[in-house]
C-alpha cells in the first residue's frame, strides 16, 4: 500500500493521473485490499492496519476515487 501511495503521488506530480487505465486499475486494486472488517491491508488478503488505511484512503482521494 505504501508503494501505491508513492505512484499515486508521482503519477499525480507528472501529470499521469488522467490515464484512465491507470486510475482504475489502481484503484480496483485498493479496494481488493479492503478487509471485512472495513480497514485496509497492505496487500489482498492481509490483516487491516490504521497505517495502511490511511494511504489507502489518500490513495483514493488523489485518484478521486473514494
């Protein structure tokens, strides 16, 4: 989750995030980290962590996405 933030806000610094393939995939993929429990995990299938939320959850908002 910590490497996605960081593309996410290089894509964004570049000008990369209006790639439409880009953003869905990106975000598709942090939504499959979202445990049942509502948090989010580093990777899928791995235990929610408050970090991990929170770059997921800034994740989203870059993309526009939450």
């Amino acid at each position: 989750m910590r490497a996605i933030y960081i593309v996410i806000c290089i894509c964004r610094l570049l000008g990369l995030d209006k790639d439409i393939e880009i953003v869905d995939n990106m975000s598709n993929y942090i939504q499959q980290c979202q445990t049942y429990e509502g948090g989010f995990g580093s990777e899928i299938g791995m235990e929610a962590h408050g970090g991990y939320s929170i770059l997921a959850l800034s994740s989203m908002v870059i993309l526009d996405s939450v």
